[in-house]
C-alpha cells in the first residue's frame, strides 16, 4: 500500500536527480546553468551565510574528508566561485575561503532552478505535513543565523539544504553501509523507489530515469544487484519474450519498505524544516516572474 511518505520519497530523490542535472551543467552562462554539484553549492550557501571561513570547517559542514573538500574547492576555485585568502588573521599561515560576487549569481540561479522544480515536492509535503498526527500545528524555523546574512541566498535554498540534511539522517540509519544506496547520490535510491511504486522497469529506460549515460545506469544496476537488491528478469514484457526488465528483490523490497518507515518515525523531528520548506518554496515559486536577483 502505497502512503504519502512512500510519495514524498519518490519526489524528492526526482527533484535531487533534476536539481543536479540543472545545476551541474558547465559553467560557461550563469543564466544557463551554474554548473554546480550538491556538496559545491553547500558550500557556496555556507560561505554566503556564514562569511569567510577555514577548509577544515567547510569540511565539519560537509561532513566529508579533508581530500574531498579540498577537491570541492578546487572545482569552485577554478569556476571563479570561491577564493582562498592567506595570512588575515593571527596565524598569517591560515587559510580561509571567500565566495566570489560570481559565487553569489550561481546561489541566485540555483535558488530559481529549485523553485521552478519543486512543485510536485511541495505537494507531497503538504500532503504529509497535513495529513500528520501532531498534537498541534507545525512551527516554523525562526532562530537567527549566526552572523549577518547576505542577500543572495533566498529561504528556499537555505531550507532545501536543511530539509536534505534532515531526511539523510533515517536514510544513513537505515541504508548508510550500502554505497548504491547512500543518500549523497539518490539515483540508487530513486530506481528502489520506482520499482517499488510502479513495477519492473525496462533496463532501457533507466538512462533517462536517472539522467545518466547508458554505461552509468549498468554500473549502479550491477551495484544494485551486488548488494542483494534488484534482479534483471526475460520473458515478462508483452510482445517481447527478450525484453529485459529490473524488479525488486524481497531483501530490495525489505529494504525501501525500511526507509520508508524510518523517514515516517523521524517526521516530527523533520516538520519545521518541512513547513519552513513549504512556506520558502510557495514564495519563491510566486515570485518566478520577478526579475533575477
């Protein structure tokens, strides 16, 4: 049976596959595209709300390695994002990373790209949030950032990446020993959901579900099947007894059901940052034909 948390997953791993596809192009027109990943705009929207700050603590606020953060860096020091400043404070040897006015145009883009998507997400958290057991009605996030807020990031984006923080933490509960499936990358994710939803899936037409190449889409399959998950099956396909489709296998199966469950008991930790997420999304989908910031 199929419940508004099962919607709301399936949404929202559809909404990071389209946001990254729509953020992540080459940066060659702002207008166009950013050409960002998920841990490179985080760390634009940190720098723009919290101001300057040092690798290490870019890398708390990515909980990632120091390599990969000095990776991120990298691509957004190279697209002209971010700069690294030396010697401004008592220890002329730290290093601490400014975004750029360029920085700040791709938060603005991103933010519009992420209104123009977000409906079907924000239906299904409506859905959720209303049709909730609470004692009471959801309170909005009202605390103050530490430090000034610049401009550039709008509430939509801000409470995106908090809403995406919040909901990978059942995702790492439940699934975070099976790399196919962490929550850094949703595509594994999105196919377990589908299937689970619709029914086997034609291999040809994973490409396009995940918005990857067709050798990319047989990577994670194999990975999916490694991990005991999804099985490639012939001879169900009207009228083509060759046809290839994938489908869950029970563990598969077990295992969506599980995250399912555990976003549905971590729901009254989630609902500020779902209601603040609606209220930001509604606003900025209203402003769509308001000029660019």
């Amino acid at each position: 049976m199929v419940n508004d948390v099962d919607t709301l997953l399936n949404r929202l791993c559809h909404l990071m596959v389209a946001f990254e596809h729509a953020i992540g192009r080459e940066a060659d027109d702002l207008d166009r595209s950013p050409g960002l990943d998920m841990p490179g705009l985080a760390v634009l929207v940190s720098l723009d709300l919290f101001g300057d700050l040092r690798p290490t603590s870019i890398a708390q606020l990515l909980g990632g390695t120091t390599s990969m953060t000095t990776k991120v860096l990298g691509r957004l020091e190279r697209a002209g994002y971010v700069t690294r400043r030396h010697g401004e404070s008592a220890d002329r040897r730290a290093v601490t990373v400014r975004v750029t006015r360029r920085g700040r145009l791709a938060v603005a883009r991103s933010e519009r790209v992420l209104a123009e998507l977000s409906v079907d997400l924000l239906a299904a958290m409506i859905v959720v949030d209303v049709g909730s057991s609470g004692d009471g009605p959801a309170q909005t996030r009202d605390e103050e950032l530490p430090g000034e807020r610049p401009p550039t990031t709008g509430a939509a984006l801000a409470e995106f990446l908090r809403f995406v923080v919040e909901i990978d933490k059942p995702l790492l509960a439940t699934v975070g020993g099976l790399d196919s499936l962490h929550p850094a990358d949703p595509r594994g994710l999105l196919i377990l959901s589908e299937l689970d939803l619709r029914g086997p899936i034609r291999i040809g037409a994973l490409p396009r579900l995940i918005d990857r190449s067709r050798n990319t889409a047989n990577r994670l399959v194999r990975d999916l099947q490694s991990d005991g998950l999804v099985r490639r099956s012939t001879g169900t396909v009207p009228g083509d007894r060759r046809g290839v489709v994938l489908e869950l296998t029970t563990v598969g199966r077990a295992v969506i059901r599980g995250v399912v469950a555990a976003v549905t008991a971590h729901l009254s930790e989630m609902r500020p940052s779902m209601t603040s997420l609606s209220l930001a999304l509604s606003g900025e989908r209203q402003g769509l034909g308001a000029p660019a910031r």
